[in-house]
C-alpha cells in the first residue's frame, strides 16, 4: 500500500471556527477530513460568554455553545475528531507527515487553523476577571460597555486602534501607557490624541484589576516614575498589547510576516508550499472575528479540495 493511499485527504489542524468550517467544505466536496482539535477544543471562544455579533442568531449565544455546535455539524458529516497536540510537520513532500504525542498522520492537503492568542500581563487579578469586565478584544466586547467608563493597557498599533473604537460606545476611554508617548504609528496616534473621549494615562501600568462578585469595578495604577497608586473606578479593562501566531510547530517551513502571521496568497488561503493552507487568526492580524475566521476556513477547504480534484 503507498503512503498517499492511506493518507487523508484534508487534515486540519486547529479547532475554531476556522478549522471546523473548512472540514465541513472539505467533506461536503467528496474529500476525507480529520481535525485535530488540540487540547481545548473550540479554540479562543471557549472563553468568551455572549457572542452577539455572529449572523444567525437573534438571540446572544456563547462562545462554548457556538463551538459546540460547529463541532457537531463537522463530525455529522463526517469529519474525524482527534483530541492531541501536533508536535511538529514535515512539509518536504507530500503526503505531508503531521506528528502528534500518539503517533503520526498523512495528509494530502493541510490546512493550519490554529489561531493566534492574545498576549497577557501575566496578573492573578486580569486572569481573574478575564470574561467578567477583562477582555482583548474591543470587536468583541466594546459593544456591552455603552456609556461607559473603560481603559485600554497599551500604546502600539493595537492598543490604538481598540481605543478609537472604544469611543464608539464608552463614554470615556482611559489609555494607559507606561511611556510618555505611543509607539503606535504618527498617524493612529495622532488620531488617538485628537479624540476627546480619550484620555491618556502616560508613565503608567496597571498594578491590579479591583472588582467583585459582578466583575470589574475598577483598575490601580502605578506612577513608574514616582512609585505611587492610584485607584479609577471603571467597568471595562482591554488589554491590547498584541497577539501571538500559534506558529511554533512550523519549525520555520512556511513563509511567516514580520509579526509571525503566516503570509498567504492575495484572495487566497494558499501559503509558500503547494497543498498547505491556512485560515482564520494564525493568518489574520487585521479582523480576528469568528466570522471571519470561518469565511477563511470555507476558503481553505475549497481550495484544498479543488487542488485534490485537479491532481486525482
């Protein structure tokens, strides 16, 4: 028996909206899909409570009960499940060899969905309140703090763009930055500075996330000049000091951007190696919506299974 005869023709790896949706386009198109989903199926979502912007649902839905759901309509019909970590791929030649902690898979086809995470500061009070009034992603959670009072941590690109669009809904957008100025490009600050909902909290950092049994109540900050604290009263806390490609497993065989997002061709999933794809975060630094992730996800698993029929 050759190696291509028992290989699968599509292997997704990662468990989000990105990679359930391209084993579903995948399967539908005639092809055999196994996805591995890692150890916390589902993805980043698992970790988010109402889910009011994805198409569908009048109603809000939660991130675990979305997953859930996406899970299930892929292995409905048919898509193999395998609950392991990938360790490593060999991406020389095809069929591709995909190495997990139980053994090895072939693939055909792959498509790498495994998301990016969001960086944190590391604090037992953020890890604490993450979900209840801490979040990283203004997209995501801006719309339930309207009229409110919130702070952004950070002064790069990220933490600007999350500010101005915080300003669509809070009533005040505190910016807290441990320098006396943004990193962020001349024009994002700029716009930051000239926005009058947002006021800058220079040589800053946040030294405790304050709250109780309803969430966030407020923030302390510390002078890093001075030494000195203070404590705000707010609602909300996004931290937004950029996100991390989940890439490492690559060992380096796949063309990467500057900040470690995997390059992908224009109007495409397709990567630097033929039969290789990639959706969803770990190639999106821009939207980072569920939405989005699993429109990329369709694109993946149309083009794995159109590049599968143009080789039959």
């Amino acid at each position: 028996m050759s190696e291509s005869s028992y290989a699968k023709d599509v292997v997704v790896i990662g468990g989000g909206p990105a990679g359930y949706t391209a084993a579903i386009y995948a399967v539908r198109s005639g092809n055999s899909a196994l996805l591995i989903e890692g150890l916390q199926p589902g993805g980043q979502l698992t970790t988010t409570t109402d889910i009011e912007n994805y198409p569908g649902f009048a109603d809000p839905i939660s991130g675990p009960e979305l997953m859930a759901a996406m899970r299930e309509q892929a292995v409905r019909i048919g898509t193999e499940m395998v609950t392991d970590l990938v360790e490593s791929v060999d991406l020389s030649e095809r069929p591709f060899r995909v190495k997990l902690g139980s053994g090895e898979i072939r693939a055909k086809t792959l498509v790498i969905a495994t998301g990016a995470q969001a960086k944190w500061l590391g604090m037992e009070s953020e890890q604490k309140f993450r979900g209840q009034g801490v979040s990283a992603c203004a997209t995501c959670d801006g719309f339930f703090y309207r009229d409110r009072r919130v702070a952004v941590i950070g002064g790069g690109d990220t933490a600007a763009e999350e500010a101005l669009y915080l300003t669509n809904h809070a009533s005040e957008v505190l910016l807290v930055h441990r320098r006396d100025e943004l990193r962020a490009s001349q024009v994002m600050a700029q716009r930051v500075l000239d926005n009058g909902k947002i006021t800058p909290k220079w040589n800053r950092v946040l030294d405790e996330v304050l709250g109780d049994d309803t969430g966030v109540t407020g923030m302390r900050l510390r002078d890093v000049q001075t030494g000195e604290t203070e404590d705000l009263k707010l609602d909300g806390i996004f931290v937004a000091i950029g996100h991390k490609p989940t890439t490492e497993f690559l060992g380096g065989q796949l063309e990467l951007d500057a900040a470690g997002y995997i390059v992908t061709a224009p109007d495409s999933t397709r990567t630097s190696v033929e039969g290789v794809y990639a959706a969803g975060d770990v190639q999106d630094s821009v939207y980072r919506q569920a939405v989005t992730a699993a429109g990329t996800g369709a694109m993946a698993g149309i083009e794995a299974s159109r590049l599968l029929d143009e080789q039959k």
